[in-house]
C-alpha cells in the first residue's frame, strides 16, 4: 500500500513540473546575429567594442563601465540565432 502512494505521488509530481514548463513564456531576450562579429561568444569583453556601456541598460554594465562577469555574461541571455534551414 505504502508504495502505491510512493508511485502516486511521484507521478503527480513529474505531471505537475511537466505542466510548469508547459505554461513558461517564450523567450523575450533578443538574439545574437549569426556572424563574424558574434561568432566567438566566449570573448564577451569584446562585446563593449560595438556595444558601448553608455548605450547599454544599467543591469547590462558593472560599476566603472565594464562588462558583466560571472554567470551575467552577455551570451548567457543572448543566445545566437538558430541556424538557417535549406
């Protein structure tokens, strides 16, 4: 009997994280161009080279005008687009 309610309560669990990300929003956070200049994500300090801070969202800059470090690396939120089909 005990294990009945184990596999009960597994089950409703799995369901209920399934429907959680069923109903999450898309992604708003607009995405990389796929070309030479984004093409090398992991050097997001040369980011600031086009991007300037002074342009950027004030969550987008740390203290001084530098970039974000971290887990707030740009290419952490700016994915880049997908590739193109033929």
């Amino acid at each position: 009997m005990k294990k009945k309610w184990q596999s009960i309560a597994f089950i409703a669990t799995c369901a209920a994280v399934l429907i959680f990300f069923l109903l999450a929003p898309e992604g708003t956070t607009p995405r990389m161009p796929r070309d030479l200049n984004h093409a090398d994500r992991k050097n997001f300090t040369g980011c600031l080279n086009c991007h300037k801070p002074d342009t950027l969202p004030v969550d987008h800059v740390v203290k001084g005008g530098g970039p974000t470090e971290g887990k707030y690396k740009c290419y952490f939120c700016h994915k880049l687009d997908e590739a193109k089909q033929n």
